[in-house]
C-alpha cells in the first residue's frame, strides 16, 4: 500500500532515531517509502526492498535514481517469500536493524516467522508493521465497532484480509519474544522489538 506523505516524514524521522545500517522492506510498490527512509539514511547505510510486481519494480529504480539513492537503496524483485529466503542463503549472518513489513497483509504472519525463524531482526532493530488496523475494519472484525452502513457492504477479501491481519496482531502480541506497540497512527503502525529476555 502506498504510504503517503506525512507517513514518509514519520518513517525518515524513524529512520533517523534508530540510525540502522541495514534496512529492509517488505514490499515497496512504487518506492516511496523507500526513498523516504532511503533518504534519511546514514552514509554508510543500505536499504534493500522487496516487490513482486515488475511493473512496480520498475517504476520503484526509476523515482529511486530520479531521487539519486540508487547506491543506498537496492530492489530486489520477486515474491517476498522467496525473496527472503535468497537473501538468507546469499547472507546467512547479516542481520536487519530496521525492518518495514508494508507487503500483502495475508502473508504478514508468516514474514514475521521467518524473520524471527532465521533472527534476521538484529538485538537492537525494529520491525515496523504497517497497515495493522487496516482501514478499521480490525476494529469490525473483532467486534469493537459496528459497521456504519450495512446496506453498502464490505468486499468479502477485505474482510478476510483484515482477519487476517488481526490474527497477525494477536500472534505478535502473544510472542514472548517480542515486545509490541501498536499505534492509532495512519493505517495502524505496529512497533516490533526483541524483548531482551530472549
């Protein structure tokens, strides 16, 4: 999902805070995101994304030579799953101290696992899930509010996407691995960390 404006502000001033020297995106569409964090990176730092569409490839090196990061931030195409799973061959033993997991919201649960599966999350990194309230409709599924106008309907697959980010929040929030906040901000952001016990 496309993020906009004063949420690439909120992710550069992140990005800025945490000082990562390694980044990864879970999903990068047209790369905005990417060239939001990308551009508030540290010199030496890398910023590698994930996409599968390459129509969205594409366009995504395009604005990220426009904005000149093409030697910072780096698109690596295909499904993120597998995606992934070359990037843990290629380099088992490099971690991530920045992680924006921004792809298709069924999948969530299960980039989460292999992130902790393989600890690609360094002890002191951060993995920012974006969309965990996900138009509202979160709030719907689990019961907290009733829909406004039941005569218009909610697409079945958004409803489904939503239960499955919902199931995505009540794992994260039940792992003892990891401490979670979750944010009323944009779309719902979720801050991911290691909790220090493990």
């Amino acid at each position: 999902m496309l993020s906009g404006d004063l949420q690439g502000k909120f992710m550069c001033q992140l990005i800025k805070f945490f000082k990562p020297k390694n980044v990864l995106e879970i999903g990068s569409f047209t790369g905005y995101s990417a060239i939001a964090m990308g551009s508030c990176l540290l010199p030496d730092a890398k910023l590698m994304t994930l996409e599968m569409d390459p129509k969205c490839v594409k366009v995504a090196r395009e604005y990220i030579e426009m904005a000149q990061l093409q030697d910072k931030v780096f698109v690596k195409e295909g499904p993120a799953l597998d995606s992934l799973g070359a990037l843990i061959k290629e380099s088992p033993s490099l971690k991530y101290d920045f992680i924006f997991l921004d792809a298709d919201k069924g999948n969530y649960k299960n980039y989460y696992e292999l992130i902790m599966k393989y600890d690609l999350l360094s002890n002191h990194g951060v993995l920012i899930a974006d969309n965990t309230l996900f138009y509202g409709l979160v709030h719907r599924h689990v019961g907290f509010e009733k829909e406004i106008n039941p005569q218009l309907g909610i697409p079945k697959n958004k409803k489904e996407e939503a239960a499955k980010v919902h199931d995505f929040n009540e794992f994260v929030f039940n792992d003892p691995r990891v401490e979670v906040l979750m944010l009323p901000l944009f779309d719902g952001l979720s801050i991911i960390y290691k909790n220090k016990g493990f």
